[in-house]
C-alpha cells in the first residue's frame, strides 16, 4: 500500500522547530479525501528525525516514548493507492505530551493541531492504477 515502500514508514528529517517546541508530531493524510491513515506523537523535542520501517506497537522505544496509530491499528499504514495525492506533515507542538490522544487518526490529528506551533509538510501521489478505486 506504501508507494514504493512496501508499507513502511519512510524516513524523516526535519530542522528544530521554534523556541517553545516541546514535542513533535508526523500525520499521513490522503488529502485527496481529507483521510488519517497514521498519527505519531510525544516525539520527543531533541529528535529531528525517523528511520525508515519503525515498528509497529502503540508506544515506541525509538524515538523513546513516542506513540502511534493507524487506520489499521498500531503500525505504519501508508500511502499508494487510485492515485491520490498524500501528504506527511511534522508539526511542532507546544506540549511535551498530547494529554487527549484518543479516539481514530482524525480525532488524534485534531489534537495535535490545538498544540502546533508551526507545521512542514511533504506531498506525494500514488502512481498505482485508478482501478477498483471509490
């Protein structure tokens, strides 16, 4: 499902964000039909990057601490079909923890946005074929 990945998450770099960061978070978005399909957060504020293919789970050891969720459960659930367009965006958010992480990706991206300082984002489309698309 991952474009050109095999449905793991890609890796990540990103410049400090502004004084008052205190966390960062990553959201993958289909944009083309405003869907969450992966949220990570309570990254902490000294990580300015991810490695390719984190593991699934909902709390992370590396970057320590920090937690995730998907459309299909705790891992990775990326980007690659009936070419629409994705997007994956770092936020820097004011809190060294999201207190109100619950409820699916939609909910949990709603938080992080209450908190966000500044955002950075990446886009991408899928070149996978349109059929059998909704």
């Amino acid at each position: 499902m991952n474009i050109g990945g095999g449905n793991k998450s890609p890796e990540l770099s990103w410049t400090p964000g502004p004084e008052g960061t205190l966390s960062y978070a990553v959201v993958l978005t289909d944009t083309s039909i405003d869907f969450v399909h992966w949220v990570l957060w309570d990254i902490p504020a000294d990580v300015t990057s991810l490695p390719a293919a984190l593991p699934s789970g909902a709390t992370l050891t590396e970057p320590e601490g920090a937690q995730q969720k998907s459309l299909s459960g705790t891992a990775y659930a990326g980007s690659g079909r009936c070419s629409n367009v994705y997007e994956h965006r770092v936020y820097a958010l004011s809190v060294a923890k999201l207190t109100d992480a619950t409820g699916d990706t939609k909910s949990i991206k709603t938080e992080i946005e209450k908190v966000d300082l500044v955002s950075s984002y990446v886009k991408s489309q899928s070149r996978e074929p349109a059929t059998g698309c909704m």
